[in-house]
C-alpha cells in the first residue's frame, strides 16, 4: 500500500541556526495524527544537526543530491556512504534545477539511483517536462523517456524503496499554472508506466508526489486527486505555517 509524504526541499536556503529555528517551529506545526510521511531536506552542511534534532519526531531528514562514485578525488562532492554515516537515508535525485543548472542527465541520474539503493537508501526521483515540451505536445513522450531512462534498469524489489516526484518544469516560476487535473492525468500516466514495466504490485504501492508549486492554498485540491499521493514542496517549506498547512491537507 503506497504511503502518503509530503517533503519540504529547502535548497541553498537556511544557515545553522535559521535551521534550527525552523526544525523547532515545524516540530511544533506539522501535525502528529495524520498518516504521512515527513521529509525535510536542508543544505549538506546542516544535515547531520537535522538528524540528531529530529530523532524523536515524526519528521525525517532527505539529503538534496549525491555522487554516483563510492568516493575519490571528486572535490565537493558527497557519497552515499558519508549521507548514511549521518544517519541520512533518504537522497533526492533527479531535481529539474540539478539537471538544468548542472547539466545531470538521465544516464548520470540512473548511476546516481544505482548507488543509493545499493546503499539501501531511498530515493526520491524527479522528472518532468519543461514549457517548451508541454507546448508542443511532448510531455508524455519526455516523462516517459526520463523514467525509462532513469530507473527501468533497476529490480522490481527496488520499488520499495523508490518514490516518483513529478515537476511540471513549465509550471514553476513561468507564469502558467498547472491545475489539479493535469497533475492527475500526468500521474495516472506515470503509474500506467511504471505499471506497464514493472507490473500491477510496483504500480499501484509506488508513491508519486507532485512539485508544481504547491501551496497551502491548492494542497487540498492537489491531494484529493487519487493518484497524488502528496507534495514536493519547495518555497513553500521554508515558511513553517505553509509547510503545516501542506501537510494537514493531506
């Protein structure tokens, strides 16, 4: 059965201590009589702080990205070793900003993916179409490239321990705006293959979470639909009260 989560990625937001003052604030927001998962992701440096001040809580901590490579001279970067040896389990990969701004690939995404699940971590896996794509009719074609692409060639087992995050690229910071029907009708596609590969059991215990600049606002309405099965959720997790309001609607 596929499990409801709503994650705040908190990106190159937050020093030490504005870290600690928001984990304090969402410790004592976020409710505790909704059954979902919690994610927060601070920055690489805060990382292991936000582990230890969130032990006894109902909120666990995501690391924002990490190497492919077990270690080496790759100055700056970060393995999945050195994330578990926090206490980090969870790792986000894939995000449309890492693969626009950093030039990653669906070829160094899935390496990515093979080494954190070699390591027994989760990965949060992100995807979607930009603008351009969604005008031209190409966003089915581009999501379903990038799912193959990034994560067919992993053992249908794998799926435990996978969550789908769906980014309609063209419907951050662009002035359009995606409605709770098209994230429903993109994640219903998205299911169907994942389901069309990996079969009925992968497909429907699989949780895809959907980052189109939800808010407290539309949360509800996002939430309702039957194959969202809750949020990636970026400006809005940095401001306690939204990211509380987020997660008690779903």
């Amino acid at each position: 059965m596929r499990q409801k989560i709503v994650a705040g990625n908190w990106k190159m937001h937050k020093n030490a201590e504005e870290t600690e003052d928001l984990l304090n604030a969402l410790i004592d927001k976020l409710p505790t009589d909704v059954e979902a998962q919690f994610i927060v992701a601070p920055t690489f440096v805060n990382l292991a702080s936000a582990v230890q001040h969130l032990e006894f809580t109902n909120i666990s901590v995501a690391a924002q990205n990490m190497h492919q490579a077990e270690a080496g001279a790759f100055t700056g970067e970060i393995s999945a070793d050195m994330l578990k040896s926090v206490g980090v389990e969870t790792v986000i990969l894939g995000h449309s900003e890492r693969r626009s701004y950093f030039g990653e690939t669906d070829s160094l995404i899935a390496d990515k993916t093979t080494t954190a699940l070699k390591h027994d971590m989760t990965v949060i896996f992100c995807f979607g179409e930009e603008l351009k794509d969604r005008k031209d009719g190409k966003h089915f074609n581009i999501v379903e490239n990038q799912l193959r692409d990034g994560l067919f060639h992993v053992q249908a087992k794998d799926w435990e321990r996978i969550v789908l995050a769906y980014e309609p690229v063209w419907a951050i910071g662009t002035g359009e705006t995606a409605t709770p029907e098209q994230a429903q009708e993109m994640h219903q596609f998205i299911r169907d293959v994942v389901r069309n590969q990996f079969g009925n059991n992968v497909a429907d215990d699989v949780s895809i979470l959907y980052g189109g600049s939800v808010k407290p606002e539309n949360a509800k309405e996002i939430f309702s639909k039957p194959d969202v099965d809750g949020g990636l959720i970026g400006g809005a997790s940095l401001k306690a009260d939204d990211f509380a309001a987020i997660a008690s609607a779903i």
